[in-house]
C-alpha cells in the first residue's frame, strides 16, 4: 500500500462543487478561485458548520471529492484542439474510477451524454430562478442575445425534425414537411410513403435522410430501386440535397467479398442486380444499414395460396435485408393493387411484429395509421395555405394524313402482322425478341415518320452488313430512347423475319421517304398547333415531348428552319446532368422551345416559366403521360396548364392509342362522378391512379394481330379492373395518416424568413458587413473580418451568399447558405453556446402578447430507451393563462431586439397572479401528453430561455 500512486489532481475551475474534509467532518464548498501556479484554492461554504465562511487552501492540504448531484445545472470547461469552449448541460449521475470522480452530464447543445471529470465543471443557476429574482438591464444587449439564440436553437431542432433546411436547394412544402416532421416523431423509422405520383417521394426521401444525418443517426443507408432508376435517384439526390457519397453497385463499385460492403455507406442498387445468387451471397455479410429504402415497392410480391406463401426473387431480397436493419421505408403509390395477400405481405414487411394485427386488417383498418402516410394531390396547399393545382386542361388535336401515309401505314401493318406470325411459330427467346421488335416499331411509326423510316433503314443495313453496336445500360427516364437503340441491335433477330423481308423493307423505305417530304402531321404540328399559339403570345414557351430521339431530332431541324435555332434547348439521354440542367437554364432565359424525350426526372422542373404542353406522341404507358405533365403540372405553376395531344386519324396505331385514352378517361370521370368533391385537381389524382394501376401493354401488343373490336373490349376490361382496384385502394387509403394542413399549428415552425432574420443578427453580432444586396435582397454580399476568415481558414473575405436557390440557378457562383455552410455553422455554434448569454432577458415590445415569454426543450425516446427527437416549445405568459407557440412571438423573432431601456427589479408576483414554476410545468406536461404515444415517450425537458416582456 505504501508504494500505491497517488492520482493527479486536476486543476479545479470557478464555482466548481466540492465535498472537503474540514473541522473534522464532509461539508460541501463552492470553488470560488484557483491559483493554477501555487494549487491555492478560494472556497466558500455552502453546507455544513461552516456555512457562508470562505477559506484559502493547499489543493492538496484536505482531501476532497465532487459535491454535485443529479439534476445540478452545470457547465464544463472543455478544451478541445485549436480552442476552448463551455457546454451547458445537467447532472445525470457520477462515478469513481481509481479515484477520479467522474459527472454524466448530458449537454444540451449536441444532446450528448458524456462523462467529465468534476473538476471541469461549474454550477450555475437555473434560467427559471434567474428570470424569477435577477434585476435587468440594457447590459450585453441581452434582448436580441435571447432573440438570436431562440432562432439558433430552432433552426438546429427544426432540421432534426423535418430535414427541411440543410439544402435550401429545394422549396418543401407543407404535405412534405409534414410527413417528414410525422415520421420523425412517431416513434419508429417503419413507414410506407404512399404518395400519389407527382408529390415529390424524391424531396421527402432526401429531406428524411437529411434530418436522420442532421442527427447522427443515419451513417449507412441502402436505397433500392427498379434497374432503370439508379442513376436518376443518384443524380436528384445530388441535384437536390448534394449529397455526393451515394455509389450505384454495379456501375461505380463491385463486391467480390461480403466484407467489401462495409466499405460503403451510402449506396444505391437496382433490385435485380441484389436478387442474383452472387449478389443475394455478397449481401449476408453485409452488416447492419441504419437505413434501408424502397423504391417502386410494390413489385416486391408474395402471394399466398392456401396456407402456403410464393415470394419473388425481390421480395425475398427484401426479407434479407430486412433483417440487417430496424428502419425500412417502403416508397409506392399503388401498394394494394388489388390483391389483398401482396399489400398485407408488405405491410408485414414493414412491421413484423404487428403480423397479428395485419393479417386481422379487414377488422382493424384503423392500424394503418401508425405504418401507412398517403399524400393525395388534390389536397396538398403551398406555404399560404392555397392549392397547389391550378387545373389542367387537354386539347386533342387530330391531324388528316396523306394518302401516301395511309398506304404506308397498311404496308407496315401487313409486314408487322407476317413478322407477329413468324414470332408465334418459333417461340422461345426468338419469338419474343421478333415481338419486341414489332411493338418498338408500331410505337415508332405512332410517333414520326423519321423515327420508323429510321429504324427500318437500320434494319436493312443489319440485314445486309450486320452490326457490332453495342447499348448501354437502360434508364426509365428515357425507356423511349432505350427502346429504339435496342431494336436496331437485338442479337435475337440477325435473320430475316420473313421470306424476302431485305425486299419488303425497299418498298417499305421507298414509301415512307415520299411521306417524309410531305408530313402532314409535322405540318399540322406548325401550322395548327405552334403557329396559332405564338400568334397570340410571340414570347409563350411550350414544351415539347416525344419518346424517341429520331422524332426529337425531326422535330428540331422542322422548328429550326421555321423559328430560328438560338431559341431551341433539348434534352435527352445522351446529355450529362449539367448539360441538361444548361439546356432548362437556356429555356427559362432566352429559350422558346425545349424539345425532351425525358418524363421522369425531378430535375426537369419548368413549372415557372411555362404552361403549355405538347405530346408530338403520346405513349403507350399511360404513367409515362402523367410525368411528363408533372414537369409543369407542379408546384411554382401559376397558370392553368394547357395540354396539346396530337393524333394522326387513319394510322391503325394512332386510333389504338387515342382509344386507350379516351377510355381511360371515361373511367376517370365515372369514379369522380362518385366523389363529393369532385374537381379538376381530383380528376387528375384519379387519372394518375388509374395510369399507375393499368396493364395495357400486352394488350396493345397483340393488337397487331387482332381486331379493332377485340382489343377495344380488352382495353375495356383491363380499365374496369384497374377501377376495382383504385376504389379498394381508396377505401383502405381513408385509415392512413394523410397531410392535415392544421398539423403543425402546435409547433414552433421555422421558415426562411427566420433563417434570413437570423443571418442578418449574427453578421451583426460577429462584424460581418452586408456590403451589397442584390436581386430584391435575395443575394447578400458579406465581407468577413480578419479573425472570422482565419476561424473558418478560408482566404476569401467577400462572400456572396443567398438562402433563394432559384437566384442561385441564375448566378451560380453564389453560395448557397444553407445549415451546411461553413459560416451558417459558425453562427448557430454561437448563437447556442454558453458564453453568449440570452437565456434570460428583458425585452420591449408591443408585438408579442402577454407578459412573459418562455423557451424550452422536451427531449424523446423510443421503447428501447434510445433518444429520437428534440421539440422545441414556446409560450407566452398572459393575464388569461400560457398559450403554446403564438404567432405574435414567431413573428417578434423576424427583427432585432429592443431592450427595455430602464433598469428595474421585476416583481413576479404583481405581474403575473400565478405560480410561475408550476405554469411552466403545466404547459410542458401538456405539450407532452398531446405527442405522447406508445412508441413515442418523453425522456427529459428542460427551460432553454425566458424573458420578460414590457410594454412600450
């Protein structure tokens, strides 16, 4: 025992809490100096037989250990490399190690629990008895210190709960807020995102895992799509929330052992690829994902015969990862489509300790509620409150054909049809690739002229010389694109279709050249559909659509020559996303015209500056016409949307496709006979259903060798069942958490306005000058001091910034300052230490009601005791009682403070006629009751600030 070491003793920090052995008994002290040189320390006692009498000591003259208890409100003194900074925080519990005691103290600022030798730590007053018994005054600027570290913590905490403000790339809008902000605070991370198409899965899912990597708590994240969606999730993900760690297996990496996955940590793979043997080997040693998603996941299918269940390939991918993760997102929105089995299989999935509850559903609909979300369109509003649809309306324009494209068009049917009789003879990989062939050809001669004289052309030269082309891999957005390089060098189908096809294709060409040099349907495109158009409005933009890119590239040397090429923009496949994104940039500038074989991709946004559609063609997958209309039929569009559909009369084709949807329409508008609240907005959710929900492809494929009547009586069932489906769907759909416009009226919402309000406060407060504002304030140009460049080591002192992305897509040089911007770091570092101060203050103003104004924090957790979430809570105190959050309060927050000028001592009592500490109790006991939920339960809460309010 002699030789035992005695512990170094650490230097002991002001109002740091001690027990000290003097006068022969433990009496607990107050550190109020330590001489670091001579280890003197300054204490006054706070208990015992020495009670308020001071003393002057030798740190090693008496033993002494910590006199802190749980619930103390501390602040640590930590010194970290380059800097030192004090943590506000609270006593959880302490312990001994070889005789160094140790606090856990969990810090408010980052909600960690760390343990932290006593030593570091320091005693200060609770806000709520500093707001009770401190006198106040002008000092320190202490009202706007409160204001600015009100909208520091709020910015922070309303990132973690909605994911909204760390891109300020995109414009969330209320339904999105909403179901992130509802997901984030059930309790659990299960979800099915059941949105109708259009209302942007891609912003929710970004906006889901920026607030789970806001908070730590998404390090690995697996997102899975259909094959030809990879990249498009890849490059909006990018687009939107630039997030550029996502890696696409199969093209940008490989695994050739399980291990290699841990590599990786954000990683995108198509559901095909996963569901190989090899892959579905690689991926059990995998290891654990934070977070798995599902995109298109209602093709993951299990269907039950009897007692026994036959699950795809995908859906057992599915059942493997899900073992390897505690949070599943299921992205669809057509999850039931009739089939009972399949959409329970999902939802057991999602929730597996709820198979009791799911395979009961028919009893229990209402469990739905707590797996299932479902934004509908026609409901979602904007910031203000407004729809967000204007209304569409559709014009069919049907254009008379020559007779030469009637003897053409008979030509081509008879060759389709001898080619379709040939596939059904032989069968096998032969047959189906000579019936592929067949549909891409019927689609390209719906479409132009130039697109089937082209693939016929191409197909004779493979007859006659062979071809060694190969294709790259298929991207939904432009299946059409795909479709008519794939047919030019299917491997299947190097021999003739047909007895003297090489001669048949001659007559074929020789044809379809004299239709090109007199093309009706172009001329009627110019004449009776652009011409008319810009004759009213010479500067109207329109967008045009088509699916191929021999029509896309017709359509731009017939625009060229009639309007001039300078305005013209195009957007296809081949395009990288920055060419895209230069080619939308030039429409919305200078542009008239944008031609685009694309549909699907969130980037193609043209909402703002134009309104007018036209389908060139119009395809046979009536999902792909509801995303085309969604690049204007969207969010920002302040018009009606016209849609011109164009229709060559006399095509057999052509009459199939306008009969397709003219009976999809005539279901549409049978269901919305139906609904109480009919309306265009409604009728084009019930369109988009229906597009979703509808197979036609097999139908228009075996067109070819029936009769007009046989496929119009199929076309007819197919659509009656798709109507089925969609009424079940909408009745399962009524028990789903939806978008509730009054659903966030509880909380303390931050907006744009708060973020601009907040910048402008701390460039105040840190000295960095506005020096220039530019695009009605939108675009700020900050010049930062000397010691701010050296803290954020950046040479630059004249920073332009903006928190409008669409200014940013006009000056793409400015930096968007957003909470991943180093300086908007910087200032919410700040605004929320300790040093700063405006936990208490006194404040002027005859905006905010009632007499008092609180802040607080609520913290929660799950079942399994893990923290989740943060809320913050606001109320003002008035003669009548709290009242949660007022607007009066939020709206303070958007200008500088004003100190109230006199100095004065506030008696609480003759202020307000009720107990202050018991109020604030009451208020948080029953903003947490309200949230409260199975799943979802408090953990802690404490007050953050408080302030008087006067009058001026």
């Amino acid at each position: 025992m002699s030789n035992m070491t005695i512990p170094k003793l650490l230097p002991l920090v002001k109002h740091c809490i001690i027990y000290i052995f003097f006068k022969n008994e433990w009496q607990r002290a107050i550190v109020q100096d330590f001489d670091k040189l001579d280890e003197i320390m300054t204490l006054k006692f706070i208990e015992g037989k020495s009670k308020f009498s001071r003393i002057r000591v030798k740190q090693r003259e008496y033993p002494y250990y910590s006199g802190f208890e749980k619930g103390f409100r501390v602040i640590a003194s930590t010194r970290r490399v380059g800097r030192s900074n004090l943590e506000e925080g609270i006593v959880l519990d302490q312990k001994n190690v070889a005789g160094q005691y140790l606090v856990a103290v969990h810090f408010f600022h980052d909600d960690r629990i760390l343990w932290i030798p006593f030593e570091r730590l320091s005693l200060i007053r609770d806000h709520a008895r500093n707001f009770e018994k401190v006198k106040y005054n002008n000092q320190n600027n202490q009202a706007e210190h409160f204001r600015l570290k009100t909208l520091g913590y709020g910015i922070q905490l309303w990132n973690q709960n909605t994911g909204s403000l760390s891109s300020l790339n995109i414009d969330p809008l209320p339904h999105q807020i909403n179901l992130v902000h509802h997901i984030l605070q059930s309790g659990n991370l299960n979800w099915m995102i059941a949105d109708d198409v259009g209302l942007g899965k891609t912003i929710e899912t970004g906006m889901l895992i920026t607030a789970l990597k806001y908070r730590g708590e998404a390090k690995r994240i697996l997102l899975v799509t259909p094959a030809g969606l990879t990249k498009q999730w890849k490059e909006e993900l990018y687009y939107k929330f630039s997030f550029d760690d996502f890696r696409i297996y199969g093209d940008d990496f490989i695994i050739n052992e399980s291990r290699e996955w841990r590599m990786y940590e954000h990683v995108i793979a198509s559901i095909d690829r996963l569901k190989s043997d090899e892959s579905r080997a690689l991926l059990s040693g995998a290891g654990y994902w934070d977070l798995i998603i599902f995109d298109e996941a209602h093709r993951l299918t299990r269907s039950q015969y009897g007692n026994r269940y036959v699950s795809s390939g995908r859906f057992d991918v599915a059942a493997l990862l899900r073992r390897h993760t505690d949070n599943l997102i299921l992205l669809t929105a057509t999850p039931h489509q009739g089939k009972s089995d399949q959409f329970q299989s999902l939802l057991n999935l999602l929730r597996p300790e709820l198979k009791e509850e799911i395979n009961r559903l028919n009893r229990n609909p209402e469990i739905l509620s707590e797996m299932v979300y479902r934004n509908n369109k026609s409901k979602v509003t904007d910031l203000e409150g407004r729809k967000i649809f204007k209304g569409q309306k559709t014009y069919p324009i049907h254009l008379p054909v020559s007779q030469d494209a009637i003897t053409f068009d008979r030509k081509l049917q008879e060759y389709l049809r001898k080619s379709a009789k040939r596939s059904e003879e032989l069968g096998g990989n032969i047959g189906r690739a000579i019936g592929f062939v067949i549909a891409i050809y019927r689609k390209l001669a719906a479409s132009s002229i130039a697109a089937i004289l082209n693939a016929l052309i191409k197909r004779q030269e493979r007859l006659l010389y062979g071809s060694n082309e190969e294709i790259n891999d298929e991207d939904e957005r432009f299946i059409g694109e795909f479709e008519e390089r794939q047919v030019n060098i299917e491997k299947d189908v190097k021999e003739q279709f047909i007895e003297g096809e090489i001669e048949y294709l001659d007559q074929l060409i020789a044809l379809g050249e004299k239709v090109r040099a007199d093309d009706q349907k172009l001329q009627g495109f110019l004449t009776q559909v652009v011409d008319p158009i810009l004759q009213e409005n010479p500067t109207e933009k329109l967008v045009i659509f088509t699916e191929y890119l021999s029509t896309q590239k017709y359509l731009e040397v017939a625009l060229k020559k009639r309007y001039g090429g300078e305005r013209i923009s195009l957007i296809n496949g081949s395009m990288s996303l920055e060419e895209r994104q230069e080619a939308i940039a030039q429409f919305n500038g200078d542009g008239q015209f944008i031609l685009s074989t694309e549909a699907g991709g969130e980037g193609i946004n043209l909402q703002h500056n134009c309104h007018i559609l036209v389908n060139f063609d119009l395809p046979w997958n009536p999902m792909r016409l509801v995303q085309r209309i969604g690049r204007i039929y969207r969010y920002g569009q302040m018009k009606e949307v016209l849609i011109f559909n164009i229709f060559s009369q006399g095509t057999v084709d052509d009459d199939i496709v306008r009969l397709l949807y003219q009976k999809i329409d005539q279901v549409v508008n049978d269901l919305g006979a139906i609904s109480d609240e009919f309306d265009e907005g409604l009728k084009h959710d019930i369109f988009g259903n229906i597009a979703d929900l509808v197979e036609v492809d097999k139908i228009l494929d075996h067109s070819i060798v029936e009769s007009k009547e046989q496929t119009e009586e199929k076309l007819t069932m197919a659509l009656e069942d798709a109507k089925v489906i969609s009424q079940k769907q909408q009745e399962l759909f009524s028990y789903v958490a939806q978008y509730d416009a009054n659903a966030l009226e509880r909380e303390f919402v931050i907006t744009l306005d708060h973020i601009s309000a907040f910048i402008r406060g701390m460039c105040r407060y840190t000295g960095v000058e506005i020096i220039k504002e530019m695009y009605d304030g939108d675009i700020w140009v900050l010049k930062l001091p000397d010691v701010l460049m050296k803290k954020l080591a950046t040479r630059k002192q004249n920073i332009e910034v903006t928190i409008n992305h669409r200014v940013k897509m006009q000056r793409p040089k400015t930096e968007v300052m957003d909470l991943n911007h180093p300086l908007m770091k910087y200032f919410i570092d700040i605004a929320t230490s300790y040093e700063f101060g405006g936990a208490n203050a006194l404040v002027c103003s005859d905006l905010i009601e009632g007499k008092a104004v609180i802040t607080a924090i609520v913290k929660w957790q799950n079942l399994q005791g893990t923290s989740i979430h943060q809320d913050m809570i606001t109320f003002a105190l008035t003669d009548d009682g709290p009242r949660l959050n007022p607007p009066s309060f939020s709206n303070w927050l958007l200008t500088p403070a004003e100190n109230y000028l006199s100095q004065e001592h506030i008696n609480r009592e003759k202020v307000l006629p009720y107990s202050l500490e018991t109020t604030i109790n009451e208020v948080l006991d029953d903003a947490i009751n309200q949230k409260r939920r199975e799943t979802l339960i408090p953990h802690d809460q404490y007050l953050l600030s408080a302030a008087w309010v006067k009058k001026s």
